[in-house]
C-alpha cells in the first residue's frame, strides 16, 4: 500500500520565492515555514499556493502559521488542524 501511494505522489525541490508555482494541486502541506518570511514574502507565497492549487485544493499549515491577512483566498476547514480550502476569487 504504502508503494503505491508514493508513486502517486509527486516528491520535487522547490524554491518558492524564486521558481514558478506548480499548478493544479490537490494538496499543499506547508508546515511552520512561513513564520521565518517577513509579511510580504507570507503574502506572496500565500498568493502562490492560492494560484498553485486546484479549485478545492486544500492548504495544510504548521500550528504557528496564520493566514488572517489573506483570509480572502481560503476557507478555514478545520481551524485548530490548521487546514484551508481554496476559494475561488477574481485575480
């Protein structure tokens, strides 16, 4: 089982600030990284993932990480898991 489900995943070094986003994703697991960005590198990663995922994709973040300043852009799930779902909003 476990085979099979990593070869349905895609495993990739990614810069996020200076590579172009992936698209479509179902899944973004971002876990206690954005706290180490200043708030406008949290905005435009944040924008990244939006434009990243799929339209129901879902964003997975770490318990320090907050996304009240871009609240627009994802739909709490679950709050105290700390799971977004993506919203479709006007570019």
């Amino acid at each position: 089982m476990s085979r099979d489900l990593r070869e349905m995943c895609l495993f990739s070094v990614h810069d996020l600030v200076k590579d172009l986003p992936f698209s479509r994703l179902d899944l973004i697991f971002c876990r206690n990284l954005l706290i180490y960005f200043n708030s406008a590198l949290q905005k435009r990663v944040i924008q990244t993932f939006h434009y990243g995922l799929r339209q129901d994709g879902l964003l997975l973040l770490g318990t320090s990480e907050a996304l009240s300043a871009h609240g627009g852009l994802f739909t709490p799930i679950q709050k105290k898991q700390r799971l977004f779902k993506r919203r479709d909003v006007p570019g």
